[in-house]
C-alpha cells in the first residue's frame, strides 16, 4: 500500500488519540483503526487512567474483521504483559492481523523495537512510519521518555506589536472571543497550566475551561513561585524542575512575562502558541521579558512555523522548538 | 458582462497601474486594457510624470481594434482639456469604444461624475465598479484628493514578541533576505521614504533599493526633526506636516518606535507592514512608543487584516486601516 495511505490512516488515528488526551495521563494517549478492503472494521483510542489500550478497544470493535486486516497504531504496540491485561503485540497477533503500520516507535528505550520484533516474529507484517511526535499527539510522551519532563507549550495573547497589556495592566481584552475558546479548548488538552507568580497575585486568574461539555476538564494549576501555593495551587520553584511535575506530560504555560522568560531562558519551551489581535498598543507591556540574548545570531533557527490561520479578527501563529 | 469579468480585467488593469507608480507622480498611475471578443487588443498605463495617460496607449496600441471594444480603466477617464494633451474622455469616444468600464469614480470633486458623463453623452455605454481604492494602485490619489496628504505606510520588522532590536540596540538582522527583498520592493513603490530623528542619527540608514533594475528608483529621504535635516534628507517637522509635503502620494514610514508611534498618534497610518521573524528577542525594544491609548477598548475596530503570507521564514502581515 503506498505511503501516502499510511499517512492518510495515521492521520486518522491521531484525530482518535485526541479524545484520549488528557484523561489517558500518564499513559500516552494512542490512537488506532483496523482497516479491511479500504474500510474501517475497527477503531479506538486509549481509555482514562491508560487502560484498556487503543488496540485492545479496536480489536474489540473489529471483531472477526481484524483477521486479514491492517491496523495503523499511532505508537509501537506495547510487548509488555501487566497486571492491567494482556501485551497488545499478542493480542493483535491473535486476532490474524495481516499488517501493522506504526506511527512512531516507542520512545522508550525499555520497549522501542521490542514490540515490532514481537509482531514480526509472530508473522505480522510491520512497518514503522516514523512520524513527528507532535503530529501524532505523542509530544508529551516523548518529552516524558526522552527528556524526563513535560512538554511545554507557552501561549501569549499579545497586540500586534507585541503588548500583552497597556501600559496601566489592563489587558482585557487583547484578543476576542474566538481566540478565547481556542486558549479554553488547549487547557482542556493540557494536563497542567502554569502561571507566574505575579501573575497570580495580579489577576488570580480561574484558568478553568468555559467550553460546554468541557468544565470538568480544567487541568491543574500551578503557579512559578518559590513560596507556599494557595489553595487549589500548586508550586513550582522554577522552570527546571518540571521534571518532577508528576504525571504531568503536557505543560500549557499562559504567562506572564517573567514566567515565560524563565521558561525561554532554560529553553524548556517546545511550542510556542501565538494569539496576535488586530491591535496596535503602543508602549505596552511586552509578552516576554529578558532572556537573556547575548546576540540576535542565537535567536535565529531555533522557531519554526508549524501554522498560522485567523481566528475570527484574531490571529493564531504556531511554532515549534527546532531541536 | 458578469460582473466576475468586470473584477477580473480591472485588477489585470491595476496590475498595469503598478507599472506607472511612482514614477507618473504626482498624477495617479493608472491602468488601462481594452478587450474585444475577450482578448486584449490594447494596454497602456500612465507615463512618467503623468503624461500620456494610461487610456491614451491603450488607444494607440489597439489602434482600429478599439472600435466596438470595451475599455477596462482603473480610474474614471479625465473630461477636461489640458495643455498636456486632451481629455481622455473625448479620445475614448472618438474612437468608437462601445462600453467603458471604470474601477473607481475619480474621488477629485472637481471632476468626479464628468468623465463619466462626457462618455455617456458621445453614446458609450459607462459602468463604474466602485472598487476600493487600494485595489486599483489608487489609494494615494484618493488620499491626495479626499484627505489632503499622502497615503502612509508604516513598515515593522519584528520579533514574534514585537521586538525591533534586542536591548542592546542591535537591529541586525531581525528578519532573512526574502523579507529585506520585499521591503525594498516597497520602497521603490514609495514616493518618499521617513524615519525619526533618533534613527537617523543612530543607524543613518541608507534606504536604497537593492534590488537588480530598481537601484535608481530610491525614494525621497525624509526625516522626522524640528532640525534641520543632514545633506540629502528632508526634514518634516511633524506628522501632520505632511500635507506639505509636495508631490508625495506614498509615504513609506520605516520606524523607529518614536517615529511609529507619532504617526499612528495622530492616525496618519493607513496601512501596516509587519514583517515578522521567527525569533524571541525578550526584554527587547519595541517597535511602537507610546501612543496615548487611553485604554484597551479604544484599539479595537482600526485594522482589518488583508494579507498574511510566508516570506521564507518570515512572515507579512499587512493591516489597512478601517475608515
């Protein structure tokens, strides 16, 4: 089956490894379909709390279709038995899939491979697509195996020259309503958000989710601060120490300007999420403050576009770490 | 003829027009394209220094192919006789032109409507499409004549948090080539060129066209001071100044941050070039002073966006301001 296919299914299990995240934590949030005669059998995505797997759900859902067909698994199938059930290399070895087309290999040194291997050896095809993390929705599990800490996404909602509130502090509103919901639908996404210490203590902002059917999704809150939290919060002395954030695998860091250069500063920021409206504030209060630059030559290569699309008169820009 | 037809020719005429500006100043650079049977028989666009107008070498270009055809002309047809030549109006209508279709209503009371008239008159058949003004090249002519000053430009190179330098000054560079490239294509479509008193004495800035075929097409140098201006400048006193300042139709405002803000204080801008690189500078300098917003409400409802396209790794945001 050509490539283009493999991308197109694979894409399509990413969209179902969204519903899992992030109710999945700390387990990945994976996405599946058994695809049969160009059709889908089956289809599913990790449960909350990380069980059962995506695999196990669209096996379950593809019944005897799965004999013969192929299935696109966002992650490496894991090869590992646990008290939790069953390794889903063998189940889908059992099952008579004929094919297993894998998203990205898993991270994970302990596994990565060893799943495949299995499959293979049980007389199942394989290939590995090798994605970008990000495209599969398997950022924060990367980061988690990889660098031992979250993935870190920084938002500002800044004017057009780069204020995120007038001179006097008021900044509502920057951006619209539009822009808003997106903000509310990404700390939905988010398994924690972070604000400054300052930022706490000026706005106390909610940072909940005002989205219908969302509510219950408000993810923690953290505050960058070296002292107590208040209640409802948690503290963070400072952004190297996410790495202990635990169960924490998608970061949403919504300022202000010294927490997103404390971030910048130890570059712990993998994506950064603009939301730029139509305004011109003049000597405002600028999104980020020093981070420490020694030259603009550093600056350079380090950002790349992933997206920019209106959101109503709003703007929303994209960019990730290049690493 | 549909109207999609109408569009579709006036902006094949405004592409024309581009090639009068600026060098037809002061007169408008216009665009002209005859059609017979829906092909081109005659182009023309308005000549250095204003004359011949642009109507008058589409004529001789279609020579007897004219007669019957339909005259696509981005500004309504002059009615008036001058030293310089006679009126358009006339020539169009000796030559047996059947329809003339205008893209927009010449906004000069003095002769608004008259052009068209005359036409109408001789028995040619006149639509006007009412296009705006930036459409059709026009919009320093409609400044000139309605507002009595040129059209202004401010042009930003930025940082994604508005930075125009680092903290340290350094300016160099901000944005790549393919942005430097499009903002000297800018220049040479200007009529003059103006930075503040603050960034000539620092950068002393050259403001040439660097680019192959252009180089001698750099614009008036003009500087923002109560001084006197240097050798080979201009100096405008103020903002509101400009009104004065003779011949220019385009003003292409390149910063600094004083000079932004001065501009837009006085809401002389009317259109917004943002060049936006993929760095973080933090803690920089911003590229708009202050502007004596009074608060947040009152920055909302002055820009509509236009354009956002990619210029390598950059981005061009383009705003106009809604009036």
């Amino acid at each position: 089956m050509p490539a283009a296919d493999d991308a197109r299914w694979l894409a399509a299990a990413a969209a179902l490894a969204e519903r899992a995240r992030p109710l999945s934590r700390p387990n990945p949030g994976v996405g599946a379909i058994i695809v049969k005669d160009g059709k889908v059998a089956g289809r599913g995505w990790t449960q909350p709390g990380g069980r059962p797997h995506a695999e196990a759900i669209a096996l379950d859902t593809a019944g005897d279709a799965a004999r013969g067909a192929t299935l696109y698994v966002t992650l490496e199938p894991c090869a590992h038995r646990s008290e939790r059930g069953p390794a889903c290399a063998d189940l889908v070895a059992a099952a008579g899939v004929a094919q297993v087309v894998i998203g990205m290999a898993d991270p994970d040194a302990r596994t990565a491979g060893i799943g495949a291997a299995r499959l293979a050896d049980s007389g199942v095809a394989v290939r590995c697509a090798d994605l970008p993390a990000a495209d599969l929705g398997l950022a924060g599990h990367e980061c988690a195996t990889v660098l031992g800490r979250p993935h870190v996404t920084l938002k500002l909602a800044m004017s057009l020259d780069g204020c995120i509130a007038a001179a006097s502090g008021e900044s509502k509103w920057i951006t619209g309503d539009i822009a808003r919901a997106h903000v509310h639908r990404e700390r939905a996404r988010a398994d924690a958000i972070l604000v400054g210490g300052g930022t706490l203590r000026t706005d106390y902002p909610a940072l909940d989710v005002r989205l219908p059917g969302l509510e219950t999704r408000a993810p923690e809150r953290w505050v960058l601060t070296r002292q107590a939290a208040p209640e409802g919060w948690q503290a963070l002395p400072s952004p190297q120490a996410i790495g202990g954030m635990e169960g924490v695998r998608f970061l949403f860091v919504e300022g202000g300007a010294g927490a997103a250069a404390a971030f910048l500063q130890h570059d712990l920021v993998d994506r950064l999420l603009l939301y730029r409206a139509p305004i011109l504030i003049g000597g405002g209060r600028t999104g980020v403050g020093d981070i420490g630059l020694a030259s603009l030559a550093d600056a350079h290569g380090r950002w790349r576009r992933e997206d920019i699309r209106p959101l109503g008169p709003d703007t929303l820009e994209i960019y990730t770490r290049t690493r």
